[in-house]
C-alpha cells in the first residue's frame, strides 16, 4: 500500500483478472476506461458489486501514471 503520507485515491475499476497466486491485478477504469496491471503490494482492492466491480485504493501519482484518474 501506499507509504506513510503520501496521497491516496479510490477508483472505480472492473477487474479482469485476480489470481492471488499473481503479483498484479488486471483492473479497466470506470472513469477514463483504461486498462492497467497493478501491483497487489502498492493497492488495496475492495469488490462492491458482483464479481468483477471494486475499488481499488492506491497512491495518486500511481493511479495518474496508469492513466485510471
């Protein structure tokens, strides 16, 4: 997750792919409808409708570099 004082953000995202045995989740933006692999040990990923709706929590300047803000 993000370092200690650093800028957060939460985008709505729809998952595409979620294997825990990966290092990276595979997420499309619900805002500017990009995809984007994350790292799991930079986000936190909370689903909020069905299988594939979530939001992802992650450091603003990594969610700006993957264009999903």
């Amino acid at each position: 997750m993000a370092k200690k004082g650093e800028e957060v953000v939460d985008v709505e995202v729809l998952v595409q792919r979620d294997d825990p045995s990966r290092a990276a989740v595979l997420v499309k933006s619900t805002i500017t409808d990009k995809g984007a692999w994350l790292p799991r040990s930079m986000i936190e990923l909370e689903y909020t409708k069905g299988a594939w709706q979530a939001t992802v929590t992650l450091p603003t300047w990594l969610a700006k570099e993957k264009e999903l803000i």
